[in-house]
C-alpha cells in the first residue's frame, strides 16, 4: 500500500465520528481587557494530572474569546447540569453577548462563572499548546467548589444537549 493509497478523513467525516463521542459540558470563564468577562461552552475538557491538579480545555482559535484567553492568566471552569442547557447554548454561539442575562455569578477571586454549576474550578494557566485549528489551555487547578446537590450532568452527543437519566 502506498501512501497516495491511505484515505484520508475529510473534516466531516471527522465531526461525524466525534459527535458519536459523548462528552461532559463546561463553560470556560475569565477576564479580559478592561475587566470584560469572556467565555465559552466547551465539550473538550478533562483532568491531566493530580499531582499538580492539571485540566485541559480545548479552545477553537476563531472563538470571539479566543484574545482573552490566550493572555489571561486564571479562568475558571464550571460543570454543567441538565438545568443550564439554555446556558450552554447561549455560550456555544459566536456573537452574542454571553453575559447578558441570569445564571451566573463571582468565583471568590472575582471571575464569572455559572450559577448552580455542578462543580467550579478556579485555574492558573499552566501552559497553552497549539493543536491546529485549536489551543489547548491546560490550568492548574487553585481551587475547586462542588455545588450543593449532586445532580446528574449534562452531555454533548450527537451534536446536542442530552442528560443522564
């Protein structure tokens, strides 16, 4: 077989396979110039190391948060559940002022995150890798808040919001 022979996944075929993934949901938070909160719904998320407490979340580079967080230097994740699928959503769209109504609130070091999440992790940027079209920003996990009740969470598969029952 030579190499001309070897098929080659198109982007599509590529999305098609991963959408039959399932996957957590999180939102990714920080502040950007001027104190703007900046954020995105992401389902590439998940822990690296314990010792450091490491996560990695992956950021597509044409995100409109894209700017933020490739300077900022905390941010913070939060856990969805089945509760914040308008939230989620809301995140997941470029363009639209994801701030602009309830559901969120202040981490203790002041970053917004969402309101009721099943789980809140405030990080330090521990590195940041390119990958493609994608950052990979890994953050060292400071602190961690578990939300008051446990509840089943929220996964992306088959390109939508679905819940564990």
């Amino acid at each position: 077989m030579t190499a001309e022979t070897v098929r080659r996944a198109s982007s599509e075929d590529f999305r098609a396979a991963m959408a039959r993934f399932a996957t957590g949901v999180v939102v990714v938070t920080t502040l950007g110039d001027g104190g703007l909160p900046r954020g995105f719904t992401a389902s590439s998320f998940c822990s690296v190391s314990l010792h450091p407490p490491l996560i990695l979340v992956c950021l597509a580079n044409s995100a409109d948060s894209f700017d933020a967080f490739d300077s900022c230097g905390h941010f913070a994740v939060s856990v969805l559940g089945p509760e914040h699928r308008s939230l989620a959503q809301r995140f997941a769209t470029k363009g639209t002022d994801k701030f602009a109504s309830e559901g969120l609130s202040r981490t203790p070091g002041g970053l917004p995150t969402v309101a009721g999440a099943l789980v809140e992790l405030d990080c330090d940027v521990y590195a940041r890798h390119p990958a493609g079209d994608h950052t990979i920003l890994i953050g060292r996990v400071s602190d961690t808040r578990l939300g008051e009740r446990a509840a089943s969470p929220m996964v992306y598969y088959e390109r939508n919001f679905r819940f564990l029952a």
